[in-house]
C-alpha cells in the first residue's frame, strides 16, 4: 500500500483511467494474497495503515469525476479502515489481552501472541485476518472446549480486525451505520435484516428485500456528499457490501423467472437499473432507463403477448439501450483492465490462472453482469410478443459467396476484387464504403436502414441484414470459409452453404462504370438562388434544392423549403487561380493521384486538401452570404457535387457538409467543403465507380439552418416490400446525422405510410442515446434522451398525424418529380415541416 501512496501523492501523478486501473489491480492482488507481504524488517503497526490509507482516499476524492467514479469503487474496498479506534498510537489491543489470558492453553497462547499480537503490530496485513478467522474457526469448532468468555472476546476481536480490513459481515456494517441513519431508512435496514434471514424466499420477498436495501443505497449515496474522513469511508464501504449482496440477490430473483412466468421481471429490472446507477456505472444513462421504464410500467399488468403493441415498441426500445449499457461497461473493463492486469501480474509473480480470470471475474461478478441476464430475458419476451425476426432487413436480396468474418468493412479492403463476399461484420457506423467484391452483408449490430450505407448497400444491390443481438453472428461461423448462398428478404434472413463456379457470378456488376454527367464551370464569382440551379453548373443536390423551393410554393403550406444560395462549379478553380503557384502545385499533385501507391496515397491526398485551405474566399462572397441571410443567421453549407445525388449514384455522405455556421465563419466551410473532394473515401469510391479525378467538381450549396425536433429521412416507395402505396421512414430527435451516417448506436423511429389514406404504422420506436443539436462553430452537441418524454414514443396520436403528413409529402414529390425519392427532412418544435433535400430512390 505504501508504493500506492507514493504514487497517488507525487505532485506529477496523472489520474487517467489506466492508471487508476493499475492501482486497483495491484491492491486488489494485494489484498486477496496473491501477492504474498513480505516483511523488510520495518515496523508498521496497523495505526501506519490507517494513516496511509486517509491520505489515499483523500486524493482519490479530489480527482473523482464521472468517468473513473466506476474504477475508484474498485479501489475503496482493499484499504483499511481509518476510524479513530485504528488511528491510535496502539489499536487493537485486545488482542494482547487475549494473548495474556490464563485459561487458554499455553500452544495457544503463544500461537496467537507470535502469529497474530506480534504480526500485527509489526507489520499488518490483510493475511492477518486469514489468521485470525481460522483460529476463530478453530476455537468455535464442534466439540472444542475453550472459556467462553475467550471464545466471545476473540470474536470481538476478529469482528474489529474486520472492520480495519474492510472485511466486516454485511449485518455488522448495517448495525454499525444505523445511528447515522433517519427514522425511515432504520426502518429499511430492519426490514432488510429480517428478511436477509429467512429461508427459501418468494419472489415478493425478494423484491420486498430488493426494494429495502435499494432505499438504504439512496440514503446513503445522498448523505455521502455531506460526510467526511472515516464516517465518510463508513458509509461508502457500506454501500460497496449492499452492491455485492444486490448481486446475489438478482442472481436469485433471475431464478424465479422462465419463458412463461415472468411476473416482478420489470419491477426486479428497474431495481437493477437503480443500482447500476447507484453503483456509478453509467449514472446518467441509467437514470433515463429508469424514468423510462417506469413510464412504460402501468401498460404491463397482464401478460406479454396481451399488451399493447406501442407498449411493447417503447420496452423493446428501452431494453436495446438497457443492453448497450451493459455492453458498455464491459467494453471498458477489456480496453482497461486486461493488458494492465497481465503485466502487473507477471511483475509481482502472481498464478497465471489468478491473471486469467481477473477480467472475467470482475465482469461476471458485477452489478451489471445481473442487469445483462434481466434484459435479455424481457428483450427474448417482448420480441416474441412483437412477433420479429432476429434479423432486421436493410436491403432484401439474394447473393452468392464465400463467407468471411471481419471486424469492419474496411478490413476486407483489398481481399475481395476477384472473388464475391458474403461478410460477417461485427460493427458498422453506417458511413463506410463497400469493397468491390462484397455481395452480402450480415451486421452484427441494428443500423438506421436508410443511412448512407444503407443507401450504399441498395444501390449496388448487396444483400443486407443486420443482427439483434451480437451473439447471431456467432451462430453463422460453423460455414466460415465455405460458398454459400445468402437470401434476405423483407422479414427474414437464411444463409445455407450452396455449391456454385465464380463464373455464376457477375463480377462485371460488382464495379459498376458510373457515366458522369456534363458540367459547365463558372467563370464568375457570383452565387445563384437555389430557384435557378440546374445540375450542369451546380450539381444534382443544388438542383434539387430549388425545385423543392418551387414545389413547396404550390403544395398549400404542405411543407416548407428553407432558403438556399449556391456558389457553382468552377468557383474553387477560380480562386486557385487567385494565388499565385496555388493552382499549378495543385494540379501538380492532382496529375499524380493516378500513379501513386497506396501507401503513398494519403500523403497526396492531404497535400492537396491542405492546398485547398489556402484558398482566399473572396471578401465579397462571404458578404453576399450575410446579406442574403443576415449577419447572424446560422446555415448549413453543403457539398453539392457532379457525383453525387445522381439516379446511379447517390454518392451518399461522400462528401463533407458543415451545420450551425455563421456567415463570417462561412470562408472556412466553404474551404472544407471543397476539400473534401480529397478524403480518402471519396476518393476510393470514384476509382471503384471509374469516375476519373478530373471530372469531379464540387459546388457549395448554402441553407438557411433549420433546428429540428426532430428529422427524418423518407424513401417515398418502401424499399423493404416495394409497395409503391406505402412510404417508410426513419426518424430520429434533434439533426438528421444520427440518421444519415449511423454515428451513434441504436436505432431510429420507423413509419410506414401511405400515400393515399395516410394510415400509418409504427414499425419500431428509437433508441438511441442522444440527440444531436447545432453546437459552436458547427460542432453539433450530444443531447441525452429521455424518450418518456417525447410524444412519438407516448402519444399514438403523434406518430399518427405526422405519418399522414409525411404519406402526402411522399406523394407530391413522387408525382411532381417523376420517380420515388430518397428525402430528407425535419419537424420543427412549432410543428413546422421542412424539407431539405431529395434525390432519386437508390436500388428500386
């Protein structure tokens, strides 16, 4: 413990989480006497301890924030109690009474005054208590016969040395703090003792028992922030006891619960969920789940497959986030823990097998790890009841191939140009580029369907499904490296080995040539209403864009457009041309974009971006971008280039846009916006598409900023099924990022609506974490959610109404445009409804 405190108070001592992690593997070796205390001839009685271990806990205090809170209650369990009774110059000195005493045997009393009064006082260690509880043992053994006025004092003794070990029986830390305690929560630690020592108890015991020692937690994390030194360390080390025997008590509560009886199951959930929350992990994430579930508890009196279907939607919900939660907590201790744990390990000569299982011991031996088994269970209940598939279905089709495993898309890069893919992946963030040779695509995580991928995955007609739950991909390995044939259709999945020759595949459609349309680039400095933008001078997207001004004039107040500018192709090249040796050094590194390595690739490609951003706007441009929408105007610049939005090629998230801007600050978006042009994504899916670098131009399309309550992204025919009467949508709270590039996991809110009748259908409720909104300088912010208190996800009615609104939305367009449209979109909180973009539907 002194090396510990040598290094907490070092005035140079950095409290990142690796480093509280490696002072919580090394105590935690310490303290369960996996590394053995070796004694240097030094004398530390235990008041040396005491000390030592005040001043940790008063550092460990002053770093404590929402981040390592978790890590340091793994930390506060190894160090000795610091009460005034440990403090003293000579504690413990019962046991030099006891040592002293005349009617014990004389073995005995040497074995204690050598192997326990000496020790201790020369040099203590948590391997005294060891010492002490087998002579406890020993000296209470049937047929033993010792005074029992020793044997009670001994026992004192073993509960006091107990108490300075942080080894105290859960009943005694009770009976310890209950004085500190109000006459309400006396009460809860009675309730909680009596019902602790009954036998073979019922679930409503249980979660009688459940509900007391979750009231205790309350109290005591409250009153921690108002106490201070040993009663301070008192109660937190009460609280780390109760977390544990919440363990055990969930694990027990589990038992009572099967396919058929899951009666107390969400009651039993939402206690976990509290003491998740009460022990640190996930706090704010934790209390949301809470609010939520209590919202959603009153529909659930009866059984599962008899609730109503938007309750059911808003659980299932809940349980996704419920899940990740779980999922997060253990990703954090296998980033953290394992590499520490395996040096330190070694360093101190601890067992291999005791390495071994450190990692899964703490995860398994965790609050959460009880969480995780409740959640699954409801989740398997409510999906049941829902009637789902496991697989959802992102793009339905049937594809050949052999099958792989990789971590990301991006893995399988270079594998796949001469043989078709069927790709097991195990994570996504829905704005990656598919390799050429990838024909099927089985997610092992939920995705937004109409994200950029998504939109990607249609277009090239790639078999799609994504998973709910991880463990699915574990279930497809058994034909890892086989042939096999993937059929994904609009509510089911199957993937069966298939012989078939590579020549009954067509690699031709696996690097499909794209024509680019013609282009006319500006001479001039000016920009253009979005009214007058056409796609020869300023891109498909720009285009789009003003005849969505021109329709939403005439659709009756059906929905609004928001105003644009747009600054054309050729503007970039014209200011290249404004400094001198700018434009020939770029075109010098554009010329060698066709013969340079891969390896080399990056550093051109950066060359030429950071040629972009020293690019001058001109003075005037940013000015007229003011005058048009007013000096303080927040706006969303766009990328608007020839190779995007097109009927075969939407180009989807190729390209940067940036949100939130103001005019002055405008010269900069326009800078990354042109940049972009050279991001290493962009620039690879032109070379898979045949699209020469040259003939890619980039106009910047400028609206006027919209902040939404919501946005969403519609597909006016629904892809899934082709129902040309229904149109299907995602919505997601706050920017529509969450939506397009799948930045954040969970899920969005799904409709089916149609165009006629407007009826429409809740196919799933979102769960997401977070809202993003327009942050300062075009950064957006993280909003957490609390769907409880949305109206999609508690009012039928809203989601109602809105689909009706969007059903005649899709219609317009589809009819006034000619074809079924890919939009994007947003409601206002003033029930206001815009539509910002609209390109031509991908893969129909």
């Amino acid at each position: 413990m002194a090396w510990v405190h040598t290094t907490l108070t070092q005035t140079d001592f950095d409290p990142r989480p690796e480093h509280l992690v490696t002072l919580a593997v090394y105590l935690r070796f310490l303290s369960t006497g996996e590394v053995a205390c070796a004694e240097d001839g030094r004398h530390f009685r235990p008041n040396h301890h005491a000390s030592t271990a005040a001043d940790i806990e008063s550092v460990l205090e002053t770093v404590t924030d929402a981040d390592n809170a978790w890590i340091l209650r793994k930390v506060y369990p190894w160090l000795p109690s610091f009460a005034d009774d440990f403090c003293r110059r000579e504690p413990l000195t019962r046991i030099r009474d006891i040592a002293h005493r005349n009617d014990i045997p004389h073995d005995l009393k040497n074995e204690i005054k050598h192997r326990l009064q000496n020790k201790l006082h020369r040099c203590a260690g948590p391997e005294d208590f060891q010492t002490s509880a087998e002579i406890l043992q020993r000296i209470t053994a049937p047929g033993a016969n010792y005074a029992p006025e020793f044997v009670r004092q001994f026992e004192i003794f073993h509960e006091e040395l107990g108490e300075f070990f942080n080894a105290s029986a859960l009943d005694l830390r009770l009976r310890d703090i209950q004085p500190s305690l109000d006459a309400g929560v006396t009460a809860q630690v009675e309730r909680l003792l009596t019902f602790k020592a009954k036998q073979g108890r019922s679930l409503p015991e249980l979660l009688a028992l459940l509900e007391a020692l979750t009231a205790i937690r309350t109290f005591i994390t409250a009153q921690l922030s108002t106490m201070e030194g040993a009663q301070r360390q008192r109660l937190r080390s009460t609280d780390i006891a109760l977390e544990d025997y919440a363990f055990a008590l969930l694990s027990e509560a589990a038992n009572h619960f099967d396919i058929v009886n899951r009666d107390g199951l969400l009651q039993t959930l939402s206690l976990a969920l509290t003491n998740v929350r009460l022990s640190q992990t996930e706090p704010e994430e934790a209390a949301v789940l809470e609010s939520e579930l209590a919202a959603w508890a009153p529909a659930f009196s009866g059984s599962l497959p008899n609730v109503d279907r938007l309750a059911l939607l808003r659980l299932k919900s809940t349980l996704e986030r419920a899940e990740r939660l779980t999922e997060s907590y253990t990703n954090k201790v296998l980033t953290l823990f394992p590499g520490r744990v395996t040096s330190l390990g070694h360093a101190l000569q601890v067992a291999d097998h005791a390495i071994a299982v450190f990692c899964e011991g703490d995860i398994r031996g965790n609050i959460v790890f009880q969480l995780a088994k409740l959640v699954d269970m409801l989740r398997k209940g409510v999906r049941s009841a829902l009637g789902l598939s496991p697989w959802e279905t992102v793009v339905p089709a049937v594809a050949y191939g052999q099958l792989v495993e990789a971590d990301t898309l991006a893995a399988l890069d270079g594998s796949s140009a001469n043989r078709p893919l069927i790709a097991l992946v195990r994570q996504a963030t829905g704005d990656e580029e598919i390799p050429s040779g990838v024909r099927g695509i089985l997610l092992g995580h939920t995705i937004p369907q109409l994200s950029h991928l998504g939109v990607r995955a249609r277009q090239a007609g790639i078999a799609f499904a994504a998973a709910d739950n991880r463990q699915l991909l574990e279930t497809c390995k058994a034909d890892l490296g086989k042939n096999v044939h993937l059929r994904v259709g609009a509510d089911e999945m199957s993937l069966q080995v298939s012989e078939w020759s590579i020549g009954a595949v067509d690699l031709a459609s696996m690097s499909r040539q794209i024509k680019l349309p013609e282009t006319r680039l500006s001479q001039a400095l000016n920009w253009v209403n979005a009214v007058d933008a056409i796609d020869e001078t300023c891109g498909a997207k720009s285009a789009g864009a003003g005849r969505l001004l021109a329709i939403a004039e005439t659709s009756n107040g059906l929905f609004i457009a928001p105003k644009a500018l747009v600054l054309p192709f050729g503007v970039m090249e014209h200011c290249l041309a404004l400094t001198p040796g700018l434009e020939s050094e770029y075109r010098t590194l554009q010329q060698h974009l066709s013969d340079v390595s891969d390896t080399q690739l990056d550093d051109v490609l950066k060359g030429m971006q950071a040629l972009i951003e020293r690019i001058e706007v001109p003075g005037e441009v940013v000015a007229a971008i003011a005058d048009a929408f007013g000096k303080d105007a927040a706006l969303a610049v766009r990328s608007s280039a020839n190779g995007e939005d097109l009927e075969q090629l939407a180009g989807a998230g190729l390209y940067d846009s940036v949100i939130g801007v103001r005019p002055a600050e405008c010269a900069a978006a326009i800078r990354r916006v042109w940049a972009s042009i050279w991001t290493r994504r962009a620039t690879l899916s032109r070379i898979q598409a045949g699209i020469p670098h040259e003939r890619i131009h980039m106009a910047v399309l400028v609206q006027a900023m919209v902040d939404p309550a919501l946005s969403f992204v519609m597909h006016t025919l629904d892809p899934a099924t082709k129902d040309p009467r229904i149109a299907y949508v995602e919505l997601a709270v706050g920017l529509g990022e969450t939506l397009a590039s799948a930045c954040q996991p969970g899920t969005p809110y799904r409709l089916r609506c149609n165009h006629a009748t407007g009826e429409t259908t809740l196919v799933n409720c979102a769960s997401f974490s977070y809202a993003l909104r327009p942050g300062l300088g075009g950064e957006p912010v993280k909003e957490r959610l609390n769907y409880s208190l949305d109206d999609v996800a508690t009012y039928a009615m809203a989601f109602h109404g809105l689909g009706a609104r969007l059903g005649n939305v899709a219609a317009l367009l589809q009819n006034r445009l000619g074809r079924p449209q890919d939009v994007e979109g947003m409601l206002t909180r003033d029930n206001h409804l815009y539509i910002v973009q609209t390109r031509p539907q991908q893969g129909i």
